[in-house]
C-alpha cells in the first residue's frame, strides 16, 4: 500500500509531537528475505536519525506485511531495547511464516528438524522482547491465511497484548481516496459502521502508545488533549453504531408486530 493511504495514522503521530519515518513494502515480493531485510534496515535508520532528534527510543507502527515486519524488528534486530513500542495491525505472517509454523504438525509428519532461519520449521519468539507489544485482528482477511494472522502469533507469544477487530476488513486501517485500492480484493468488514469504529479504536490505541512516549512536559500537555480528542471520536463512532443497531431492531420489531396483526385478521 502506498504511504498515501495512512495519513490518518501519520497525523496521529505527528499530532503529539512524533517524527514518523515511512517505508515502502512490496507484499507481493518473491524474495524470502525481504521481509528481515526490511526489518534489520529499521535500527539501522534510527541510528542514523536518533542524535538528529536528540531521542533513545523509537516506535513502530505497521499494517498487514508491515505489522510482521514490525514484530520481526523486535524478535531479531533489538539487541540494544531501543524499541518503546510496537503495534501491529492485523499483521500477515506468511511468505516466508516466521511465528506461526505448526511445529508439532510438522514433527508428526516426519519433517526434518526445526530449522533456526525461521524458514518454515521452527518460530521465532517475542517473549524476550522488552517492547511493549500489542498486535490486532480482524477476521475478514480475504487472502490473509486464517493460521498465520495476529491471534496466532498471540497465541504462541502470550507476553504480548491482543485487540480483537471482529467484523472489520482487513484493510480498515487505511484511508479511502485515490486510484489504487486493495480494498476490492480483501474482506470488507460486517458494515462501513463497524469499520469506522475499528478505525477510531485503533487511532486511539496508537495516539495512546504515541502519547505515553512523549517527554516533555508541554508536549505531554498537548498529546493529552489530541488523546482525549480521539478517545471522544471513538465514543462517538460506537454510539452512532449501537444507535444504528437500536434502531434496526425496533423495525425488525415493527414489521414483525404488523405481520402478526396481518395474519390475525387474515381472511
């Protein structure tokens, strides 16, 4: 996905004072190492950047191919803790999987020992990563493999957090507008209603981590009001949607009271 499509996350981040530093990820790629290439490149760009903006830490924030790349970063180029945290968003472990191999399925079926490259046999782990990490997870990932999602890599890292997004597309953390859109080709969520409060949850959760990160005392300030301002939208969003589903149901209620009437006169 082109940059373009996160503003909404680049301006959450910018909004309580955060650098944000983009990279471009080809999803289609049919280099097994891109993914580690891309993931050792990030420590190496905040050590080119970190004096520059007078900073010890940094952040990642990371969408589908990005969310793994995001949580390889941690598992095999953090050796000096420098990362505060991490989230990812619906992440997609697969080609190569590196955290959700099926290791005892594949030592029942005889395969040959767990290899250490993480290509196919054995899991790279979180559970030494001193990163506060939270990944997310949808359900309706059209062509994301239902084995190699967010929950699964949870599920064999329970040190990090896990925020449900059922009911919402895959690309709900995206922005709208422009020609090239993936959204045709993944699963589009329950409702435009749901996807709109997955979105607002998650630009809160990352001004959240964004605003817990920020030092100085006035910038602490101003992110906590930006952070106040988005927890509101957040409300807002799952208030229209409860409305909407009240009111459904009083005119599912009403249709069924007039068919019931319908019938009770029917001739």
């Amino acid at each position: 996905m082109p940059i373009s499509k996160y503003a909404s996350i680049i301006n959450a981040l910018t909004s309580v004072d955060h650098v944000v530093i983009g990279m471009y990820v080809n999803a289609i790629t049919l280099n097994r190492n891109a993914h580690r290439m891309k993931a050792e490149a990030i420590p190496q760009i905040f050590e080119e950047l970190k004096s520059e903006f007078r900073v010890n830490k940094y952040d990642i924030v990371g969408h589908s191919v990005g969310g793994k790349i995001a949580l390889l970063t941690a598992a095999l180029f953090d050796s000096e803790e420098n990362i505060r945290n991490i989230v990812a968003l619906d992440p997609v472990d697969q080609h190569p999987v590196e955290f959700t191999n099926d290791v005892l399925k594949q030592a029942m079926l005889g395969g040959s020992k767990p290899q250490a490259n993480g290509d196919k046999k054995s899991n790279l782990s979180l559970a030494s990563s001193k990163a506060d990490i939270t990944v997310t997870f949808t359900d309706c990932g059209g062509i994301v493999g239902k084995k190699h999602h967010g929950r699964e890599i949870q599920k064999k890292n329970p040190n990090i957090k896990l925020v449900l997004h059922r009911n919402a597309g895959h690309m709900v953390y995206c922005d709208d507008g422009g020609v090239l859109s993936w959204k045709s080709l993944m699963g589009k969520g329950q409702s435009a209603d749901r996807n709109d409060v997955v979105k607002a949850e998650a630009l809160y959760l990352i001004k959240e981590k964004a605003t817990k990160a920020t030092i100085s005392g006035s910038a602490s300030g101003k992110a906590s009001g930006v952070l106040a301002k988005a927890k509101k939208e957040w409300k807002s969003a799952k208030a229209e949607l409860k409305e909407l589903g009240e009111d459904a149901q009083k005119k599912g209620n009403a249709m069924a009271g007039a068919a019931k009437f319908t019938s009770m006169f029917k001739l």
